[in-house]
C-alpha cells in the first residue's frame, strides 16, 4: 500500500492527470494541488476506457482531495476513475479563476462511495454526481461562481 501521494502542478498546460494508479493498487491518501494550469482531463485511479477482465477491486484509493486555482479544464474532472477502481471518499474543491467543462462527484466507468464537490468561485459548464459510474453518495455544494447546468444525478 501507497500511504500518501500529493501532486501540485503549477503554470504548465497539459493533457491529463490521473492521481490514482493504472491498473492495480491500493493508495491511502491521493492529493493534487493545481494552480493556473490548463489541462483536458483529470481523474484518479485507471483513466482509460474499461477493459473486460479488470477487477475494480485491484485499484483502491481511501482518499481523494482536488484543489483548483485559476485551472482551465476543456474535458471532464473527475473525483473517480474514468476506467474502473474504487475510491471510498473524494472532494474536489473549485476556485476563483476556474473554467471548468465537467464537474463529476464520481467517475465515468467507476465506483465512487463518496464524492464531494465544493464549488467557490469561477465558472462550470456543467456539475453533476454521475457520469457512467457508480456513485453511492454525492455532496455538491455551490457557495460562489456560476453553473450552467447542474444535474444531481447524471447529464441526459
């Protein structure tokens, strides 16, 4: 096991990041920390399309915070995978000077127990619990900023 991992991007453009791990593993604690970036996607845990005869069980990830500052997303930030695997809590926190395309309290293919996303400042197109993947328990909050669309469950 993985106890802890912290990631803090700062100035770069890039394609994606992905907090968690590939194919197997179990992390405590995945951080990541992004200032005045641009990026297409970020996710934790397996990031790709999911592959007949992956165990969602073999990627576990306890933890998951995401703090965003000034961060331009064009695709989907995800608090869960976009393949399989597991995360038991997660928390996305959304800044002044963020331009988000998809907010996701869970993931696309995977299994979210617990997604939190907290909302202070700039703009997303559109927030929602559920992309493909199983969310147990969501808990979106907007305090400040603006939302397009927002959708408790997952987008039509």
């Amino acid at each position: 096991m993985l106890p802890n991992t912290f990631i803090h991007i700062k100035n770069v453009k890039l394609y994606g990041v992905n907090i968690g791990g590939y194919f197997e593993g179990n992390i405590g604690k995945a951080e990541l920390v992004m200032d005045n970036c641009q990026v297409e996607q970020i996710c934790c845990g397996d990031c790709e399309k999911p592959i007949n005869g992956k165990n969602p069980e073999k990627l576990i990830i306890n933890e998951v915070d995401i703090r965003l500052n000034n961060v331009v997303c064009n695709g989907n930030a995800y608090i869960g995978s976009g393949g399989f695997g597991v995360i038991n809590k997660g928390r996305m926190e959304i800044n002044e000077g963020c331009m988000i395309n998809f907010a996701i309290a869970g993931g696309s293919n995977g299994y979210t127990r617990f997604g939190e996303i907290i909302i202070n400042g700039g703009t997303v197109n559109v927030l929602q619990s559920a992309n493909r993947g199983i969310v147990d328990k969501s808990h979106l909050v907007i305090n400040d900023g603006m939302v397009d669309r927002f959708y408790a469950g997952g987008s039509p």
